[in-house]
C-alpha cells in the first residue's frame, strides 16, 4: 500500500486563494489562485526519504511497527496516503483492509508457495532491460507498473503456486 498504492495520482482544486509556504529559505512561497487544480503523486511521496527515512524505497512492514513509526509517521500522519486523508478520505478504505485480509488469509490457507513466474510474462510487458542500471528501487523491479485511475502491473502479474498440503 505504500510502495504501490492504488491510487498512485490525485488531483484537488483550491476553493479559495491560498500560499504553499517555501520548502527552504531561498524559495518563495506559492500563491494559488481559487479554483487552481492542484496534482500531487502519492507514488513519488510514499518513496521521499525526507519523509520515510532513507531505506524509504525499501518494502519493509516492520517499519509500521518499530521506532520509524514515531519517527516518521507519528508527527506527520498525512505522509501516508494509499487512501487519502482528512473529509476526502476514500469511504471504501474499510471494506477494501477487510476484503485484501480476508483475501491474503485465504490465500495463505490454500497455497503453501507462491512466486513470480516471470517467463509467462508477455515480453512486451517485462521492465525495459536498461532498468536494471537505474538507480534504486527500479533496477530491482520484476514488473512494469502503470496507471490509468489505479496502479497495475502491466501485463499482468504472473505467479506460480504450490498447493498446501493441508487446503
């Protein structure tokens, strides 16, 4: 959710005038007039290190958990958004946390082993070969992911499971 959230793109207009303060002393700050659209990427703030530290591109739950939570998260609640925040905040965030847990859970029960099966990916849709010199994040990635309205992996997400003994 925080790494790939499903809404990786917002957009809100301003209702009255406003001013973006500068994020250093040698910027100005930003006026924006009302009824200016205002874009903003939940994809690129989810991966900022000022933000999450500087293992932020990493996947790791635990940051949830440990002394990061009162670190990053704590004070500042509005740097993770997979659902938005505040009066906008999607009504179906409940249902969608009941729903993936239910999901997981089921999945978990049945399959004792699930992987990537990147050889059934269409090789159109495979991460570009130059991405693994890229910096970070992506030249460890075994998809494309894109956006429309919500973030998918082109192509689809191919995976291989074994079946639980016990299912």
């Amino acid at each position: 959710m925080r790494l790939f959230s499903p809404i990786p793109f917002n957009v809100r207009e301003s209702v009255k005038a406003s001013t973006l303060p500068a994020t250093s002393p040698l910027e100005k700050p930003i006026y924006v007039p009302p009824k200016t659209s205002v874009s903003y990427s939940v994809f690129i703030m989810h991966r900022r290190k000022d933000l999450w530290g500087p293992d932020a591109e990493e996947f790791d739950p635990d940051r949830f958990l440990d002394e990061r939570l009162h670190k990053y998260l704590i004070p500042q609640p509005f740097i993770f958004l997979p659902f938005n925040a505040g009066p906008r905040i999607c009504l179906g965030q409940q249902f969608a946390y009941n729903e993936m847990s239910f999901m997981l859970i089921r999945l978990l029960q049945t399959f004792s082993c699930i992987t990537l099966a990147p050889e059934a990916q269409h090789p159109d849709t495979r991460p570009p070969t130059e991405w693994a010199q890229a910096e970070g994040r992506k030249s460890r990635e075994r998809f494309r992911p894109k956006a429309h309205l919500t973030l998918y992996a082109d192509g689809g997400l191919w995976v291989r499971m074994d079946e639980a003994e016990n299912a």
